[in-house]
C-alpha cells in the first residue's frame, strides 16, 4: 500500500495501533519524544511478531515486512504521512499542539485523528488548520487484536474524512461504527457503569473484586471489570470516570470511584506498574 501511518505516542495503544497498520500492509511511522518508550515499544512488537510465529498465523518473511515496515522516530518532522493518528496523554490543549505543529509540516490532505476515549473531538479540532480533517478513530486495547473502531464526527469534520477512516479501518481489518462527537462516544459512556457500579459493590464490602470478576467471567464476559481496569491503567480509567462526570455536570451516576482514586494516588495502576486490584509478575 502506497499510504503512510504516522503514530503519535508509542505506549501500549500507540504502539499496537502501529502493529496492526504494519500488519495491513501499510508503512509507519511510530513517533515519541521518549526514547525509552520507543525502545519498550519496539519490544513489544517484537513480542506480537513472536507470538504470531509461535500461533503460525505468520512465517519468518511476513514477521520480517511487518518490523520493516514500521519507522521508529523521536523527530516529529519524520511524521508526514497520509493519517495521523494521536494517542498521547488525554488533555486536550496537548492533543491540540501537538496536531497544530503537524498541521504545519503536512499538506492540506493530511487526516488527524485522535485516539481519545472520551475528550471532545469538536473541542480537539477548533483553530486547526483545515479543521475538516480531524476526527476522532477510537481504537480498543489491545488494538492489535480488538475490532471495534469508533470513528467519530466533531462538529466541523467532513464526511470525506468519516468515510475515508472508516475504509482505513476496514482495511487494518477492524469493524468501524461511526458515532457523533459526545461525551464518551458510544462505548465508554455505556461501559462506565460496568465499571463504576462494580467498584460500588466492592466499596461497601458486598463483594471482593475477586468475587466481582468471577461472578462476571462465569455469565459470559471475557473479563471482569476489575481484571479490566489493571489491564487498560487505573489512570487511564479514572480520568475518563472524571471526564464524564464533569460532562454531565457531575451527574451522580457518573461520579468517580474513591476507591479507584485511592489506588490511583498510591500509584497501584494495575499491570503497567505490577499492582493494582491484583497482583503481577513484573
């Protein structure tokens, strides 16, 4: 394929929205400021290739095109691609530079597609140039193996762009729905309470999120919402909880988890740091 990927933000959905673009056949570039986390990230990938080996989903070749397919860079002037997709910290004046700077540097065809949760893509796209082209391509964690794509429509985002995201995202295999610009876009603003109403029932001591996820497994879910939460980031969870709440002007059923805050100020983020409502092997 002759388009070209740009990833900004090499953490655990940056790098494996890198993945599956490489996979499709395009060729990336995965760009951070960190080297350390380009390096983590490049380790990663290399685990994915490994595993699909092992599966025998891939042979030796296809494992070596998709690693050469992807550009590891820490300049972002290296980041002059066809789509842009952003998946760095979740405030919006950062996401706004950040696509203000690449505005620059790329042509007036460039799509800039955030990867935010639950941040209003309206709010991302206002003053940058050519406005029209940035939308919202909400991937899954993890991204490389979740087919839900929400492609989300800010209020001056062009329906050229909306339907180019989502044959991109047929592309990399994924199933896109495209959803209007609002608080938590489809998915979060449903699954808010799979999480918050667990974290109640634990809070009053009704349940132990052990028992919680158990109960949850044993219905037909492939994962219990505390297992969840460790697994996307318990700061990554909290603040969209907080950026719902204030969205409905701090309506009670959105209302953040003092447990889930605890954890958060004592640092216990779930796998990323080893501890969070479980235990894990570092």
């Amino acid at each position: 394929m002759e388009k070209i990927i740009a990833v900004a933000g090499s953490g655990t959905m940056g790098s494996g929205i890198a993945f599956s673009a490489a996979q499709a056949g395009y060729n990336v570039v995965l760009y951070d400021l960190n080297k350390e986390l380009l390096e983590k990230a490049g380790n990663s990938i290399k685990s994915n290739l490994q595993f699909l080996l092992k599966k025998n989903k891939i042979d030796d070749l296809k494992a070596e095109q998709i690693a050469a397919q992807i550009k590891f860079s820490n300049d972002l002037n290296d980041c002059k691609a066809d789509i842009i997709i952003e998946a760095i910290i979740e405030k919006i004046d950062i996401k706004k530079q950040l696509f203000s700077k690449l505005a620059e540097i790329n042509n007036s065809e460039t799509i800039f597609a955030s990867n935010t949760s639950s941040l209003s893509i309206s709010q991302i796209q206002e003053g940058i140039k050519n406005e029209e082209r940035v939308a919202g391509l909400h991937f899954f964690n993890p991204a490389n193996v979740m087919k839900l794509v929400e492609v989300v429509k800010g209020k001056n985002t062009s329906q050229q762009t909306i339907d180019n995201l989502v044959l991109f995202s047929q592309t990399l295999g994924k199933t896109p729905v495209i959803c209007t610009d609002s608080p938590g876009f489809i998915v979060n603003r449903v699954a808010r309470h799979f999480y918050l109403e667990a974290l109640h029932i634990a809070e009053t001591g009704e349940a132990t999120p052990a028992q919680i996820d158990a109960q949850l497994e044993s219905a037909g879910f492939k994962m219990g919402p505390f297992k969840l939460m460790d697994m996307i980031g318990m700061d990554i969870n909290l603040a969209v909880s907080q950026s719902l709440y204030e969205a409905f002007n701090k309506a009670i059923r959105f209302k953040p988890s003092a447990l889930q805050e605890s954890k958060v100020l004592n640092g216990e983020l779930g796998r990323k740091t080893g501890k969070g409502f479980y235990t894990y092997n570092s």
